[in-house]
C-alpha cells in the first residue's frame, strides 16, 4: 500500500508542474509544493478511542490545522510522515455528546497542494432530540434526527412500511419484520427520502406500543383523466380500478353494458414491493380495486404501496400471463450502479439501447435475475453462447451468429386437457445499416400432451411467425414495432411444455447471421 502512495503522490508532484529550477533556494522553496495523506476518513468511538495512524506524504515541509478536540502527533513535518491521530473523549456534563465531524487540513505552500482528512467521533445522536409527529418527519430536512414517541403503522410492503398519525404518511424504508397492519410504535432513527418523497432511512429502539384498527383517510381516485399527470409531493392516499398482470394494474372502468374495458392509452399503476401475504399471483387476471399510499412515478408506471385489495373478479379466464414487470427490480438495481441505463428498444425505435448481457453484465455484479427466470420456470434454450439480454421490463434475444428462444413456464391452472389460444408480443432486431434480422419465429410442443393447429393440419410445431418490419432506416427512428401472435393449442394440460424460438435454432455459430428478437406479454387463455 505505502508503494502504491508513493506512487500516486510522485504522480500528483508531477502533475503540479510548478516546481522552478534556480540556483538559490528561499525558505518558500522548503515547503511543501504536494501533500498527500494516506485516508480520506477516519472515525473514532466516543470515549477511550485509541488513536489511528496516516501517513502524510510530501516533497518538503508540511504544517498541520485541527479542530481543538484533535490531536496530530507530529503536528509538523519534513517530507513523508507516519502521523499519529488522537481525539479527546466526546462528552459533555459527564455523559456522551452529539456525534462530531471536522477537518485536519495537512498545509503545504499553497491551497492546491493540502490534503484534507475527515474526522468523525461517534456520539450520543440522539441527545437533545426532540420528539416528532410523523408530519413534522414529512416536513423535516433530510438527515434529520428523529424520536418518535407514537405513529401507526397503516401499510406494509416486503421491503417497509408506512406509518401515520392521521395527518401525514411517511415510509420506513426498513425492514417491518413483525410488524402488523394497525400496530402503535415507537422508534428514533434518521429522516430521509425514497422515491423524492419523505422517509424514515434508519430505525433504532422500536416498540410496539398497542394494536388498533386503522382510520384511512378519504383516497384520491386514481383514474385516466389524472393518471399521466398525477405527481404529488407527498404520500397522498389513492384508489383505483384496473386489470392485474403480475405486479401491474391498467387501470380502467365499467361501461353501460358492465363489461370492463382498460384505458390502454393510460400509463399503468405498479404495486410496489407487494409483500407475498397479499398472494398478487392469486389475483392475476382479476379486475381488482386497491388503496395505498402513492409511491413515487416511474414512468412508464405510477408505484403505489398497497395497504388493501379487493378482487373483483377474473376479467377473463387466464391460463398464464407474464407481461416482465417483475424484471423491474433487477433492473431498477442494475440501473442504480451503471450511468448507462437499460434500455428500450423498441419503445425507442433504437437498435442500440443498452441491452447489458444477463450472464454477464449483471450475474458479474451480483444482480440474480436469472435465479428468478428459472424459478418461474422459464428455460434459455441455448445457453451455451449466453445470448440473453434484458431491456426494460422485456428480453432481447441472440446476437450474431448466435440464436436462441424461451421454453415458457408450465400452465399450471389448466386441471385437464384444454384449448388454449397463446398470445405474445415480438419483434425483430435491425442492423445498424437498417437491414431487418432474419428472425421467423416458431412455437413448438416440447414435452407433453398437446399439439398446435397449423395450416395443414395438427402439429408439434407451428406455422412460421413472420414479421412487417420495414428495413432500410440507417439512424433513429427504425422500424422496431410489437407484433402480436397468436397461436392455437390443442389438448394442453399442466404437463405441457412450450417454447418460442426462431428456425434454425443451431447451437453452434451460424456464421454471421442475425436472428436477434425481442419478446413481451406472454398470455394464454381460452381458445378464441
């Protein structure tokens, strides 16, 4: 480490380039032109802190500025330097005080060449904290400290919770653990924000005081009219209608003749982090009402942390639907830790968004969306050449030369062999001189009862799925456009495995041929 300091600091010496060659030196020339130190950040206990060591490197003579509670051992030097930093105990009338910061600036001759050490002595935070309604946290500076003698806790998420005091709402962005939907705690902690919106960061000392019912108040009515616009700056308490696939509601209303009809104009609500006591799978296909705390935009979905739901029954029968939205958090996490987001390509007619290697670009970091894809029971048909890609909240499929497609979960509600009519959204991949992949897809029975009617007939493998696309685009916008297939099976049951893939569908290299696809909102139901 000290060979790598040294290293840096002749590096930072050299890109000074003030250093003048004379003959006659002045004392200005005895101070130091660079000064490095071996920390940024140093942080000590409260009391009986043992002192920590730096090294200070320079090319001549350094000085030392501290704040009164710290002590720098030697406070000046010549050349580089091991320093000794001690801190006095941090307590005020006998008892521990606020937790501190100040600077020890290491000086040299001028103000580019100090360095500057962070000091951080550990304290009682809350000593002199007054106590807090959850509306003055909403109203407070973010880094606030915060004691909470009593709120309620009136929505649970499977990463928080919201608590009230019947005035204003804010999320504890922390783990509810035990918690329960009407419980009174109390709790000190940290205020902060999540989303742009007024949070609890930090929870220390929580309590749970008693349990009563919750009194929610009036919900604005989250319909088309207000949908796209809607963006308050505080959690307001909403209620909406619409159909639900996966995690996301299109919201919509009843017409004369009572049929529901979705306002697919209208950007979509997300339940956000719906714990698994609300069973959201249960309810795919329903037409359901929710109230919750609104949560933030996200557009192209509006989050609202749920505290209710009631179903409303099955808009039709589903078999199975899968429009990716529960890619969202595997997304929002690869995107929180890379300046280039993942993309969408066919939302923005652009063949070069940022389509970041599923095996790769984000397996390598930690991001395991490929343990959720094969715990839903989904199957990369090629994975040896590792040609999958997720764009935002859909999946990109192949490179050149290489190919590949999805096996699809199983259609686990079917309880005897049915008719179903398969649906999906695809489209094809272009080149950058514009030219359309030659992407034909097909659907095959895997394994299983069941085969798919063509037009000679019943078969294992389906008519070809050829696309409309138009090449000849060299630059934005090119022809990248859903295309909707439908495909009808016939005698499928719960054993029945499908997959979607282009022809050929080749493990080995297809020289340089493309057959790149995209694909989104998978469903099956009824035959039509």
């Amino acid at each position: 480490m000290k060979i790598l300091k040294n290293i840096l600091f002749s590096a930072f010496v050299a890109m000074l380039g003030i250093f003048a060659v004379s003959s006659c030196k002045s004392d200005n020339d005895k101070i130091a032109k660079a000064v490095l130190c071996s920390a940024n950040t140093l942080t000590f206990d409260g009391q009986n802190a043992e002192g920590q060591m730096v090294t200070v490197y320079a090319d001549a003579k350094w000085t030392s500025v501290a704040p009164d509670w710290v002590t720098v051992t030697p406070a000046t030097g010549d050349g580089t330097t091991d320093v000794t930093i001690t801190v006095n105990d941090n307590l005020r009338g006998g008892a521990l005080d606020n937790p501190r910061k100040d600077v020890i600036i290491f000086k040299g001759a001028t103000v580019a060449s100090e360095a500057r050490l962070q000091i951080t002595q550990n304290g009682d935070k809350y000593r002199d904290v007054k106590d807090f309604t959850v509306s003055d946290i909403a109203a407070a500076d973010d880094e606030t400290v915060i004691i909470v003698p009593q709120a309620q806790v009136t929505a649970i998420t499977a990463k928080g919770y919201v608590i009230s005091d019947g005035k204003a709402a804010v999320y504890a962005a922390v783990d509810p653990g035990t918690l329960e939907v009407g419980d009174e705690i109390s709790f000190r902690g940290d205020k902060g924000s999540d989303a742009g919106l007024p949070a609890v960061t930090t929870i220390d000392n929580l309590t749970k005081i008693s349990n009563s019912a919750v009194a929610y108040p009036t919900p604005v009515k989250i319909d088309s009219s207000i949908i796209d616009t809607y963006a308050p700056t505080s959690r307001e308490y909403v209620t909406a209608i619409g159909l639900l696939k996966g995690t996301t509601i299109s919201i919509g209303s009843y017409d004369e003749s009572n049929q529901f009809v979705v306002d697919g104009k209208a950007i979509s609500i997300n339940v956000y982090d719906a714990p698994d006591a609300m069973n959201l799978s249960s309810l795919n296909g329903h037409i359901v009402v929710i109230d919750g705390y609104f949560a933030g935009v996200a557009k192209p979905v509006l989050n609202v942390m749920v505290s209710k739901i009631t179903d409303k029954g099955a808009f039709k029968t589903i078999y199975f639907a899968d429009d990716f939205s529960w890619m969202r958090t595997y997304i929002d996490e690869y995107n929180a830790n890379n300046a280039t987001p993942i993309g969408d390509a066919v939302g923005t007619y652009n063949v070069s968004s940022n389509a970041p290697n599923v095996y790769t670009a984000l397996a390598d970091k930690g991001i395991k969306i490929m343990d959720k894809f094969t715990e839903l029971g989904y199957v990369d048909l090629n994975p040896g050449p590792k040609v999958l890609y997720p764009q935002d909240c859909y999946w990109k499929m192949g490179k050149t030369g290489y190919h590949t497609g999805l096996e699809i979960p199983a259609f686990t509600k079917l309880t005897k062999a049915t008719d179903v009519t398969l649906k999906f959204d695809w489209c094809a991949q272009l080149t950058g001189a514009g030219v359309v992949d030659l992407a034909v897809l097909y659907v095959d029975i895997v394994s299983g009862p069941g085969s798919i009617v063509t037009s000679s007939g019943n078969a294992a493998t389906s008519d070809p799925i050829n696309t409309d696309q138009v090449g000849g685009q060299t630059s934005v916008p090119y022809d990248l456009h859903w295309i909707h297939a439908s495909v009808n099976l016939i005698g499928i049951t719960a054993e029945t495995r499908i997959s979607i893939h282009p022809l050929p569908l080749q493990t080995a290299k297809e020289g340089s041929v493309c057959r790149r696809w995209y694909l989104d909102n998978i469903e099956a139901g009824p035959k039509e």
